[in-house]
C-alpha cells in the first residue's frame, strides 16, 4: 500500500525532493546578492556527488531520474540506497556505477551522430525492463502494429474547426464563457485499489488547488495562485521552482479542459488513431515553454475529448503521460469528464468525481502559499 500511495503523491506533488533542495538554495542565494543578479544553480551546487551532470540546472536533475525510472520500470532505490537512511549520494550500488556509463554511452551516441539531440536514451533500448533484452520478442510477445495514420492524403478538418466541435459538443462557448469558478470532490483508485479523497478548486484565468486526503487522515496540498506554485506535505511548504513550475502554469489553466486547444503556442492536426474502439483526430499542440507539448484525441463522431498525452522534455529524452477521458455529464449546461484514468511511469489512477459546481464564490486567498516551512535536504549523486 505504501509504494501505491506513493506513487499517487508522485502525481500530485511532482518532485517534492527537487522543490526543497533547489528553493532552500536559491533563497540563500537572493539574500547574498540582489534579486536581479540571482543565477540558476547547477546540479553539482545544490546536489552532493555529482558527476556525469555536471552544470546542468538542478531543476532538471528529478525529470532526468524519473525518465531514468519511466525506462527501466524501476524506482529510486534501484540505483540508490535508501536503507537504512536516504543516502542517494552514496556509490554503493553497481546499478549507480553502470548508470554513470551509460549516461556516457547515449550522450556520445547523441553528440556523434544526432547533433547532440536526445535521440537516443534509456527507453530506446531498456523500454521500461531494467535490463535490455538482446533477443527478439516471440510472435505473440510482439507490439500490436500503430493505429496511428498521419495527416498527410486524408481529408481531414483543420485544427480550428475541430476546436470548434468541442466546444459546442461540451455546450457552446456562450455556456463556457460564463464560467469564472469550479469546485469538485472526487475519489482516486490505485492499481491495488485503495481509495483516496480529493478536493480541487479553480478560478479563472489560472488559479488551483487540490488537496488530497490518505486513508490515514494526512492532507496533502497543491496550489497555484497565478504566479507561485506551492505543495504542502508533512516536512513543510515548498515553492515549486523550473519544470515543476512550468508544468503547474499549464494544467492551473481554468480552460485547460474546457478549451484545450487555447493554450498552445502551435498547434497542427497530426492524423487519426483509435482511442478505445473511437476514430479520433489527433492535434499536436506545443506550449509557449517549449519542454512541454500535448497529443488531444478528439472524438470524430461526439467531437468529445477522450485523451489526452502530455510529454516533458527531460535531458535524456521524453517523460509522458496520458489521461483518458469519459462519462460525460452536463453540469449548469456545459458537460464534464466525471471519469478519468491518468497513466503516469509510476502508476495507474482512476478519478470519479462524486460532485462538481461552477460559479460558487472562491475567495483568491484559498490559492496563496502557506506559510513556508523547511524542507529537505542531500543530493543525487549521477
């Protein structure tokens, strides 16, 4: 139960180590200097044992561990020591000492041959087994072929027009234009189906907060007032800092849902693919921060969004997830997902929203930070 609960804070206060160490620096760092002069820590400043990630920004170190575990299927204590104490610094392991040899490997590898471009990472050979396979899969072992079929000679209606049937599939831009609040209380299911309690909020244009409750009573808090991201655990409040931040500035949108398309910087019709039995358009969409892009599956027929995948870039390669969508319900005459099923590298999580209203009054204070408390601290040692 422990690894499932885990997994799902993972998911909702992303990279919690990485918030404490990098903005428990950075604030030593502003009150040395003035606030303009303030530079991006490395890794090998703010973590203990760096080697192969020298001058890289530390707030690309836990993307690169997570895609490091998305590719092996394994977690951090694969490679790290975690017994008696965390102790990620340490050189204990072999599985550390290969690591090290491999970033090597893939990093010449990309240097010589795709101009330095994450071409080729861990999922290239491991894909998601801790140890690569070096023969071929058996016949029934092999991946089904890709449903997938580009955009190019079919006739297919532009990014807008699909847009377009969204909006007024889920009750017209009339309808969606009068919304300014949303409140919903939903219950999440593991894998091992435990259940755990979820409160959100949101206020447009780009206010958030979520507070997840354990079987043991513990809250967990997430927010974003706008311009700060915060995430409160039991250690304290964190401020989030890089990836974190930027992904947090994307999914507070209060259109993220209701108009997913908007928030692209470009966006262009991929093609078509199947989302379970649907025919569905395919849009890619990139972000105005260009490590994050999107894949929206727009139901041919309902013209109702049934998936979405969400991609990171890490500095070894992609980090992804995906969101299906369903159970639409009209609620104050816009309709809603009531069912999702996010598929994330480290678990599987169905959420059920029990109930969910628009336009009741939310006061902004909701979403500001906690007072700060402390945080943790040590080093990664890659």
């Amino acid at each position: 139960m422990r690894k499932s609960l885990l997994a799902v804070l993972t998911i909702l206060a992303t990279s919690m180590l990485t918030f404490a160490q990098v903005a428990q620096k950075t604030e030593t760092a502003k009150e040395a200097t003035h606030p303009a002069a303030a530079t991006v820590k490395t890794a090998d400043q703010v973590f203990k044992n760096i080697k192969m990630l020298k001058g890289v920004p530390a707030e690309q170190l836990i993307p690169a561990m997570r895609y490091f575990n998305a590719s092996l299927g394994v977690e951090c204590n694969f490679c790290h020591v975690t017994q008696p104490k965390w102790a990620p610094d340490k050189d204990d392991k072999e599985e550390k000492r290969t690591a090290r040899l491999m970033i090597e490997m893939t990093q010449g590898i990309n240097q010589g041959h795709f101009k330095g471009r994450p071409e080729v990472g861990c999922a290239t050979c491991h894909g998601g087994l801790s140890h690569p396979r070096s023969a071929g899969p058996l016949v029934e072992d092999r991946p089904k072929p890709p449903q997938f079929r580009p955009a190019r000679g079919q006739q297919l209606p532009s990014v807008e027009e699909i847009a377009q049937a969204y909006e007024k599939a889920i009750g017209g831009q009339a309808a969606i234009q009068k919304l300014s609040t949303m409140t919903a209380k939903a219950t999440l299911t593991t894998l091992q189906g435990q259940t755990l309690q979820v409160e959100t909020m949101q206020k447009a244009p780009d206010k958030a907060l979520s507070v997840i409750t354990l079987p043991n009573g513990q809250a967990r808090e997430q927010g974003f007032n706008g311009t700060t991201g915060w995430t409160k655990m039991l250690r304290g409040v964190n401020e989030a800092q890089g990836p974190e931040l930027a992904s947090m500035k994307i999914t507070s949108r209060f259109d993220h849902n209701l108009m997913p398309v908007a928030g692209f910087a470009r966006t262009r019709l991929a093609g078509t693919d199947t989302v379970d039995g649907h025919e569905c358009y395919v849009v890619l969409g990139l972000y105005p921060d260009e490590n994050f892009s999107e894949r929206l599956y727009f139901d041919k027929q309902s013209g109702l969004l049934l998936r979405r995948v969400s991609a990171q870039r890490t500095l070894f390669g992609p980090l992804t997830d995906s969101t299906d969508y369903s159970d639409y319900k009209e609620v104050q005459g816009v309709r809603v997902a009531f069912t999702t099923k996010r598929s994330t590298p480290e678990t599987v999580i169905t959420g059920t929203v029990g109930t969910l209203e628009f336009n009741k009054p939310v006061d902004d204070s909701k979403f500001a930070p906690p007072v700060s408390g402390a945080g943790n601290s040590g080093g990664s040692g890659k």
